[in-house]
C-alpha cells in the first residue's frame, strides 16, 4: 500500500516538474478562482442560500455531495449562474471550472457504477408482479390490488431508488400468491363449457323490472315479441348473476351479443360491462356501434372469475325529441328515445380443451388425474401419483422454480422447496395442499421479486430478465430461455433480432400500456371527471377511446420506426367512429381503432391534439394553463420548471363566465416574480386553451345555464346544461419571443425542439428498461445514441434498440 | 407499551353475547374491581379543507363567538377545543393536493423528486401499543384504498372503504370450516415466510454490500409479517364480540359521500367500546364527483375552488355542512354514557381536520383542527400566530402523551402542545 501511494507521489510529482500544464487538475487550481470571484459572496458562510461552498464536502464519491455537485455543474453550464447582474467569470474560468467538474463527477460516477452498479436491486412493481404470476401460471385474474400502491416519488415505479418494501406488501404478496394458486389448480367439477344463453327474454327477472312501474324503480325495459329494449346505460336489470349466469370457475369466457338499435337518430353503442362485489364501479370490456336498424352479432373473449358478473349496456342514447327522458316517459313501450334492442346473448366457456384444465395441468408435471370419489374438499378429482409424493413434489419444483426466478436453481434450492410440503406429506395431509407450500414459497421469494446481481456486466440470463422486464413486463418466455441458456442473447444481432421478435408479440401491449400511464399520466385519466351536466358527452366509451388513441398511436410509432417529431405534429392518428365524431372528423365508421389521416388543416395530430391529453391535464371541469404548461415542459421536453416559492396560492378558476382563465393569470405576466418561471410555463399552456377538458376543440367556453339539476343517477347523461360564454384566446409568446395563435402555430414552434423530446423519451426509455434514472456518467451515452439517431429523426423503434445494446442495459 | 386492561378479560368477556356498554358489562362479568379504560385515538380528515370563515371564529378563548360550523358542533361546546394557527412546514409538493399524503406524517415537501414519506402518528401509536387489541389499528376511507397512515418506510396502509367487510372482520365469526382453513394458511404462512427470509439472507450475502438496501428491507419486512401472522394466528382461537347492530349495508353510489361517511364513522364507537381497536384513522374524501346533496350541482373540488364565486361557496358550505354534522353525530354518539367511569368520548381524542387550511388556494397553513374529548379542557378557541404557525406535530405529540406514549418529538415537532 504504501509503496504504490509513494509511487502514485513520485510520478505525480515528475509530471508537475516537466510541464506545469501537464500538472493533474486540482480542485484547488481548477475551481477555485471560479468560486472566489463569482460564487462566495451569495454561497458563502453567512449567506441565506441553502448552497455553502465553504462547507461544501469535496469528495465527489459521497452521494450527498456528489448530487450537488452535479446541480452546480448543470447551473453553471446552462448559464443561469452566476445569475445575471453578478460578476461574471472569464470564459476561460468558466471552461476550464466546467471541464475539471465534468471530469472529475464522470470519474467518480464510474467508480461507483463499476463497483456498486447502476441499478442496485430493485422489486418487481405490482403490475409486473401481476403479469409474471399470469404468464408463470396461466392465469388472468387481477392481482396487484392486493399490493400497496407504488409510492409517488416522481419517477417510474421500476425505479429502484424510490422503492420500499413493508409488511403490508409481504402480507399482500402472501395474499395474492395464494388467490393465485387458487386461479391455478381448477380441480373442481368439470363446468359446463358448451354455449347457453343468458335469456333475457325469459328471465323471471327482467318480466318483473317489466312490469313494475316507473314510481317503484321499473318502466325502462320493455319486451317486443322478441327483444327486451333498453333505454338507459348500466342498467342493473340486466346484471348476469340475477339472470342465470354466474362464472363457475376463473378462465376465459366468449361472450357473444346480438342486438339492434331501436328508434336511433344517431350513432348508438351497445356494451359489455364487468363488475364484482369487490369494486362498486364497473369496468368496460367490450363496445360496438350498432348503426340503422340491422341486427348485429358481436363477440368477445374475456378473463372472468366466480365473483364478477356482467352486463350488456346501452350507450350514447339521445332522449325523445320532445326532450323527455325515460324517467318521466308515460311508458317504455311508448317512448320516443333511442334505445337499444337486446336479442339474445350467449356465454361460452371457460375456454378449456381439457378439464382439469391445461394450466392446473401444466403445474403438476408427472401427475395424472382422475375422478374423485372424496368430494368433501369440494374437488371433483384427485391425482394419481407414481412415484412417492415427495418425488413427485420434486419434479413440480424443479420445473416451476426455475423459470419462476429467471436463473439456474441448485439441488439444495430445490430440496429446501421440497422440504417445506414434507411435514404436511408426512401427516398424510392432501397432496395438492402440501405441494402448494412450496409453490406458493416460490411465488414470493426473493428470486421472483427482485432484479439483483452483482455490478458488471450482466450475463445472459440476467439480459434475459432485464429485456423481456422492459418490453413484456414479464418474464422470459422459452425462446429467450433457450437462447440465455445457451449464451448466445449477448450476441448483439440475436439481441436485436429478440427485440423485434418481442415488439411484435401481444404481450408488448404491456409496455406500452405501462410506460404511457406513467410517463404521460394516463393512469391518471379517473382522477377528475368533468361535470357530467357541462360535458354530457364524456363517458366510459368515449374514455376508452381516448386511451386507445394515445396508445395505437405510440405503439405505431414503435412498429413503424417513426420519428419522434410525431409526438410533436403528425398527420394521422387512431380514431373509432366515436372518438372521430368527437373531433369533428367524418368519414369513421365502426368501433374499430384504425389510423386515420388527417386533413392539413386539422388541429389534431400529435400528442398535445390527443382527448386523452387535454384530459389528464384537465382540472376536473376546468383547464390551467399553468397545468398544461407545466405537462409539456416537464412531461414531453423533460425540463420542469422550478417549484413555486413558498406560500404562492394557486389560480382561482372560474367558471362563471365573467372573466377567463387567461384575465386570472394576468399577474403572471405582470409580477416580475411571477413572470421569471411563468412565461415559460404557461405559453404551451395557452395554445393548449384550444381544448376543453374532454378534448373538444372550442373556440369558446361552455358556461352553465344553471338548470336546476335533478340528483337522480343516471339521469344526467340525457341532459345538457351549458351555452356558450366567452371566447377562447388561445394566443401567446414563448419565452424566447416566438408569437403564436393557435395550437397549431404553437406545434410549429415545439418541432424545433425536436432533439430535446427526442433526449426526454430516450432518457425515459432507460430510466423504465434499467430501474435507474440517466446518471452523470451515463449523459455521453445518451449523446451518442441521439447523434447515431440524429439522421432518420430519433424513430422510436431505434431508440428502443440503442437502449437495448448501450452499455446502460447490458451493465447491471 | 402495557395497557391496564388485560386483554384475557377482554376476550373472556367478548365471548359473551353482550349489548353496549360493554366495558360495564365486562367488569361486572369479572366480578372484580373495575380497570382503568383504555385510551383512544381517532383521526378524521376531510382532504379538501373547511372553509374558514365559516369554521374559524374571530376571537378566541373560552368566550369565542360562534361560528356557522361551529354552531352545528353547539351541543358538544364544552367537549371540543378548536384550534387555529397550526400546520405542517414545508410542504410544497409536487401536485397541490399531496399534502394529504403527510398530514399525518409530517414529511417535507410531498412528491417531489426521490420523496420518501415517514411514518403517520396512528401508525407510531399502534406500534407501542403493539397488539394488545385485535386490530392494533383500523384505516378507513370513504371511497377509495387511498389513506393517510403510513408505514415507518413511507408504505401507505390500504384503508378499507366498505362498512360491510370491516363489520364483518370485527364482529362476524367465520364458519368452523373457513376458521380451520384460515389457521391452516397461516401455519403455511409462517413457514413460507421462514424460507423466504432464509432465501433473502442468501441473496443478501451474495450481492454487494452497498446494494442490499432492499433485500434488507424486504428481510425487515418478512420478520414483521411473520410477528403479524402470529398475533392474527392467537387472536383466531378467540370469538369476536358480538354487537346488536345489524351488519350495515354499502352504499355503491361513489357520489353519496355523506352517506359513506356516516355508515363508516358509525362503525368506529362499536371498535372502540368493544376494544377490538384503540386507533382509528378516516378519510373524507369524494371521487371528484357531485355528491349527492340537495342543492349540490358541482364537483367538491371545483366548489373548494371557489374563487369567492357566493354561488360556489353557498353550495361548499352545503356539502361541508354535512360533513361536519357527521362530525357531531359522531361525538354525540361517543358522548353517550357507556364506559363503566363515564362516556367513551373521555378516553378517546378526536382529531377532525384537514391538510389544506384554504383549499381555494390550496394553502396547507393554518389548517382547520379540532381537538374533542380524551380528558383534555376544552371549551375555547386556542388560536396562534397566523403568519408564524406552530408545527400541527406538537399537537402529535400531546396526543401521544395523552395515549400513554411519551415520546420528546414526532416529525417537525419542536416540543409539545399545552394550552
């Protein structure tokens, strides 16, 4: 040790004497002078800044010290400081400062990563924990509900920085494996699978909704001499469980609806709707349009469980055309409203070749079954075993253990698996109860939850894990398996070639899904709904369609290997019939989602154009700028603004239609400390203006003509209550002096920032694929990859294969 | 922490199919000298404020003059103190509403970048009180899993919101089939927990020792399920009390907040008399939908914003009406003589606030609180300086004090409340 620290010091010390340039930069040369002249006198001692260079640890390996050292760094390089008016460093202070910073963080950023690694370990999420439990066992319920939320912290939820761990989630986790096996091992009585209806027409039920008056809650149904006709949305007359169907065991099920509209003026959708006596709200699976009067036969496939039941629903219905509504209708057969006409509606399944189903099947390798006599368990067969229960325990470990954790399990991995179903085995307890100890052991152990492994390089199954994390939010499948196994993933073609091969399965939907919600706040679509009286319009249809554009879209993006200044100003996007009327465009029928080109002249095309951004940048019933503002810069450029200063209220919207949003914010131009962050936050926010709540285009707001409300549920889709009020000024200036009006003057403007969005959703993409945010040491890689990309316009689908070959992903 | 009520006596009694007060008919079944009650902690916030000139009254002390919400609260005068002048410092967040994430932590600036929460004053009471009840705590919310009491790592607990399942885990017995199938899964869950914390020992050691935060986390976890699963396990061979109440029914319309609120809150006065809890936590709090009260025609939180629109604030002080009549209906209940030394409101503090002190501004200073019961002297408006607020966790640890857990500071405290 000392020897080479004397060493270190000789040589050291021969280059200072030959050269002084050649002299190793110092903090004290290199800094020093830069901090004197235009740093101390605010960042001092007894200065009020929270920054104090005189106390300021110089040791850039200390985490603490090393985060601000890189804030100092990034202030000084952008030039907002020293701050105007303040003296001002030489270039050559400043250049020379900047690169030993530069230098000197890069290098202590490496050292960690190479020692600790990028990524320390981190845990599934719950949604990834979810899917690896639906892929691992053939399942589909919902499992993440019995997780704790991720907490917000301001970054992906992989990340693992940010993520905690309590007994609430080992409790949950415990849970949810459990329900899980439940799903997993159908050993009940084979259920009818064959075709049957759920007759409507028949049910003792429907006759008495029939039959009742309105005053006592009936009197919205009535029977043709075929159909049962229904003039309202979620109408619980029609819950399955009250009309003979109920799912016998969890699977997947075809549900297939015949139906018409019934005295349509206009579009009409008919639906299918999942609810259980879990969650009072239910859930939208299935929409179709139903257009003139013909009958149209429609089907779906859906995951169901024994608790949920469904219904078939009518949406988008106009009232009477004297305005009545159903409620106060003389009588169903009479009223004048559009409704719809229900036919017949049959369920199949669950979809099983063979019972015991494949799944439970599958988890017992090895073991036959056959009808049971004992059927006090509640199952309707037992296994027939071969060998002893413990080998055959075994042998199901062995071929779950492996894939559940993603990596080699040794014999004394398995025997401890096998050992915890031993005492049970040995008190002659039920074979597929004992065998579910360790299985269920599996399913929360370490080597399911975790990302882990040592810093370095990661080896190929490792790869494996990480790739099929990002882009299926699962687990390897056998082909990646195979390939890590046989240590041929690192191969960089066969690398990419997996990447395409995965892009193109089904399951990446999850990733986009995923990665969406998070980056762009979709998850926060329910977290305000607009009032139901101004934005009649707004529903559960509507709603899916808005999630379904943003998502088609990007995942276009990716399949077409587009440029990323498509997020800025497209000329298509993904449009049904509904969403396209929604916009204003004709010519869509049908609610399929397909890509749709789109007029020069139209607002629409990119992102800041989608429903279902104005949406979660909505507040409730009302828009902000200043919301709106804040998404674009810090969501789609990756540049947030500061935080407000303490005790700074937030604007007063108001709805009363004297003033506009715009007039409110007035102090925000006019306060100069205000203004310093406002008039970058607000003008994207202003072009933005051009987009109610729910994605309208308007050129005025809606204000309430306060009608006197009626409370009643159900009611209010059937009314409107607004007028048009004040014009919408959707004019402005950017900081940088560019003079807008309009949302697509605005687009023009925002395309020039083309390679900052283009640096953001890489940036992301990393951040969501490794589990740790871009670091220091990491920034020249991102620079790379952008120049690589720089000429075909940063298309995504590029992007996504530059992340996957960096050294970010294939380093722990 | 050692409670004077034993819990044998408890659970002895509890067996017993006994209507309310059930302390009184628990020491005269005993035949012996009657124990001191225990004390309680009941924490209820309504997320979007109360809007203060309605609430706050204009002088203070025991003379105050009252004001439209306090005049609901007329009856229990003598039984609450209101205070002004109280919050939490630094508490700029990421979104303007993430307070309601820390107002029972404390923790500084919510949401923002790497935000770690801490844990919530229920939680740190339920941990020295330790399990000397079934539920060390109960965490309610009116529509949603979202609460605000956390975990010492900043891990939220997922309230419960349907008065029907949490009657049914406080006072329903399971079936002897469902009884002997819930010991077996716990006597399986403790040993899968077992190998599992052997496994996360292994893959501790393996890994880097600067990267073992999490498996550390993910072993301290287990060990605290395994300790919860033993006491689930001892309290699943004692029946449950039984009450006279029928269990109640859930409302299903998200938009009926008074409804949900009060079929919950009715709920809490059977906990705590039957001691199968001593800490309860409730949220307010509507799915930014129009609740269903007459003369409501917008959403709660569009109407917090209400710009001093009269209209607007005319239909806020309707909902927030409601809510604090519920506040009152709650007290009364508690105020009705059931303990064998008295009423069950003199054991338990009430807490009913917010985090936001004028939600219009979302303004997370001088937070609306009110302090009832618990033994205290009430009866007076304790108002502090406006612009110079004491920190709301000096009042924590008063409320801690009170509950027999003495502690020097909770979070930003800088001592404790007298007054």
């Amino acid at each position: 040790m000392a020897q080479t620290a004397r060493n270190r010091f000789v040589c050291l010390l021969l280059v200072c004497v030959g050269s002084l340039s050649l002299c190793a930069p110092t903090f004290a040369t290199d800094f020093d002078a830069l901090i004197q002249s235009s740093c101390i006198e605010c960042h001092g001692a007894n200065t009020e800044t929270r920054l104090d260079f005189t106390t300021l640890g110089k040791d850039f390996d200390h985490p603490e010290s090393f985060r601000k050292w890189v804030r100092i760094f990034d202030r000084l390089k952008s030039g907002e400081m020293p701050p105007p008016g303040e003296t001002q460093p030489s270039k050559a202070v400043r250049l020379k400062a900047l690169s030993f910073l530069e230098s000197e963080l890069k290098q202590a950023n490496q050292r960690s990563q190479k020692t600790i690694g990028r990524v320390p370990s981190r845990r599934l999420s719950r949604m990834e924990f979810e899917h690896t439990l639906h892929d691992l066992l053939g399942i589909g319920g919902d499992l993440a509900r019995h997780l704790p939320p991720e907490t917000e912290s301001g970054s992906f939820d992989v990340v693992a920085a940010t993520q905690e761990m309590s007994s609430v989630h080992v409790r949950g986790l415990l849970m949810a494996a459990d329900l899980a096996l439940d799903e997993a091992i159908q050993l009940g009585s084979r259920p009818r699978m064959a075709k049957r209806e759920i007759d409507y027409f028949h049910s003792r039920y429907i006759q008495m909704w029939v039959d009742r008056p309105v005053r006592r809650g009936g009197g919205t149904i009535f029977k043709t001499d075929r159909d049962v006709v229904t003039f309202r949305g979620e109408n619980y007359v029609f819950r399955s469980d009250n009309n003979g169907f109920r799912p016998p065991v969890a699977g997947r099920y075809r549900i297939t609806v015949k139906a018409a509209a019934h005295q349509p003026r206009s579009s009409i959708t008919v639906s299918l709707k999942r609810q259980n006596d879990r969650q009072g709200e239910s859930e939208l699976f299935a929409a179709w349009d139903l257009v003139g009067s013909d009958y149209r036969e429609l089907s779906t496939a859906t995951y169901l469980r024994p608790d949920d039941y469904i219904y078939v629903s009518a949406d988008e219905l106009e009232p009477a055309r004297d305005g009545r509504v159903i409620y106060n209708a003389k009588s169903a057969s009479t009223f004048g409203g559009e409704g719809v006409k229900i036919r017949r509606v049959t369920v199949e399944g669950p979809l099983e070749t063979s019972w015991p189903p494949e799944r439970t099947r599958k988890l017992f390798p090895g073991v036959e079954w056959k009808a049971s006599t004992d059927k006090r368990r509640g199952r309707a067969y037992e296994p027939v075993l071969r060998d002893s229960p413990l080998e055959h325990a075994r042998a199901i470990v062995s071929a779950i253990a492996p894939k559940a954790w993603r990596r080699e399990v040794s014999d004394s991995e398995i025997d401890a698996l096998v050992a915890l179903a031993k005492p049970s085995l040995e008190a002659k307890r039920d074979f597929v109860d004992s065998v579910r100890i360790p299985l269920r052991t599996i399913l929360v152990s370490p080597g399911l939850l975790f990302q882990t492994g040592k810093a370095g390089s990661l080896d190929d199954r490792a790869l494996a894990s990480r790739l099929s994390y990002f882009l299926w939010r699962s687990l390897p499948d056998d082909e990646l398996n195979q390939l890590a196994a046989e240590d041929r993933l690192s191969d960089h073609q066969t690398l990419a070639g997996q990447v395409d091969r995965m892009l193109a399965d089904p399951k990446h939907d999850r990733f986009v899904h995923e990665f969406l919600d998070q980056w762009l706040e979709l998850d926060t679509i329910d977290a305000t709904t607009p009032d139901a009286f101004l934005y009649p319009e707004y529903d559960d249809v509507l709603r899916r369609a808005m999630l379904a554009e943003t998502r088609e879209f990007f995942a276009h993006l990716i399949d077409k290997n587009l440029s990323v200044a498509h997020l800025v100003e497209s000329d298509f996007t993904f449009l049904n019939r509904r969403l396209a009327e929604h916009y204003g465009i004709e010519g869509v029928e049908g609610e399929v989602m397909r890509k749709v080109q789109l007029d020069p002249a139209s607002v629409r095309g990119g992102l800041l154009a989608h429903a279902s951004i104005a949406k979660v940048t909505a507040n409730g019933t009302v828009t902000t700028p200043v919301k709106r503002g804040n998404f674009v810069l810090t969501n789609l450029l990756g540049l947030p603004p500061k935080l407000p200063p303490p005790g700074v209220g937030a604007i007063e919207p108001d709805t009363r239609g004297a003033t506009t949003i715009r007039e409110t914010l007035e102090k925000h131009q006019t306060l100069d400390a205000c203004a310093v962050c406002h008039r970058t936050i607000d003008p994207p926010g202003f072009a933005m203006e051009c987009f109610d709540p729910v994605g309208n285009f308007r050129e005025r707001y809606r204000n309430s003509k306060r009608v006197t409300r009626e409370t009643n549920i159900g009611l209010r889709f059937l009314h409107k209550d607004y007028k048009l009020g004040l014009p919408v000024d959707m004019s402005g200036v950017t900081e940088n002096g560019f003079e807008f009006n309009g949302i697509r003057d605005y687009k023009t403007h925002l395309r020039k920032s083309k390679e900052q969005i283009a640096r953001n959703v890489l940036s992301k993409l990393i951040a969501f694929s490794t589990g740790a945010e871009v670091q220091f040491a990491d920034r020249e890689e991102v620079e790379r990859i952008l120049q690589a990309t720089k000429d075909d316009g940063y298309p995504l689908r590029s992007l996504i294969h530059h992340v996957v070959a960096s050294r970010l992903f294939r380093n722990r | 922490m050692h409670t004077p009520i034993s819990r044998r006596a408890v659970l002895k009694a509890s067996g017993i199919a006994i209507s309310l007060p059930f302390l009184e008919s628990m020491n005269s079944a005993m035949g012996r000298e009657p124990v001191a009650p225990p004390k309680r902690l009941v924490l209820v916030c309504n997320t979007l404020g109360l809007h203060p000139p309605s609430l706050f009254p204009k002088t203070a002390g025991s003379e105050y003059e009252s004001t439209g919400y306090l005049d609901l609260l007329k009856k229990h005068r003598n039984d609450f103190t209101l205070f002004s002048g109280l919050s939490h410092p630094d508490q700029n967040g990421k979104q303007p509403h993430d307070t309601e994430m820390t107002w029972l932590t404390a923790a500084r600036n919510p949401g923002l970048g790497g935000f770690k929460n801490s844990i919530s004053i229920d939680q740190f009471a339920a941990r020295h009180l330790g399990n000397a009840t079934r539920f060390p705590s109960i965490v309610l919310s009116s529509n949603t899993q979202k609460s605000q009491s956390y975990t010492s790592n900043g891990v939220m607990l997922p309230a419960q919101h349907r008065p029907s399942t949490v009657f049914a885990k406080l006072f329903l017995d399971d079936s002897p089939r469902e009884q002997r199938r819930q010991r077996q899964r716990l006597a399986e869950g403790r040993s899968i927990l077992d190998s599992v914390a052997e496994q996360t020992q292994t893959l501790r050691r393996q890994t880097g020792s600067h990267d073992r935060r999490q498996l550390e986390e993910y072993f301290t976890a287990i060990r605290a399920a395994e300790a919860e699963l033993a006491e689930t396990g001892a309290w699943l061979d004692r029946p449950k009390p039984r009450v006279d109440e029928k269990p109640p029914r859930d409302i299903a319309d998200s938009a009926d907040l008074i409804g949900r609120t009060r079929s919950l809150m009715n709920l809490i006065p059977l906990m705590l008399q039957t001691d199968s809890t001593r800490i309860v936590t409730v949220v307010i709090q509507d799915h930014l939908v129009v609740p269903r009260i007459q003369g409501v025609t917008a959403e709660h939180h569009n109407l917090s914003h209400h710009g001093q629109d009269p209209q607007k604030i005319e239909q806020l002080k309707i909902i927030e009406t409601e809510i604090v009549k519920c506040f009152a209906d709650f007290l009364s209940r508690l105020a009705q003589p059931s303990e064998a030394d008295g009423r069950l409101l003199d054991q338990t503090s009430v807490l009913f606030g917010s985090n936001l002190g004028n939600a219009n501004a979302h303004d997370p200073s001088n937070l609306p609180i009110i302090l009832a019961g618990g033994g205290y002297d009430h009866g007076r408006h304790v108002a502090y300086d406006k612009r110079n607020n004491i920190p709301l966790c000096n009042l924590f640890v008063s409320l801690l004090s009170k509950m027999g857990i003495e502690t020097p500071s909770f979070a930003t405290s800088t001592g404790k409340l007298t007054w």
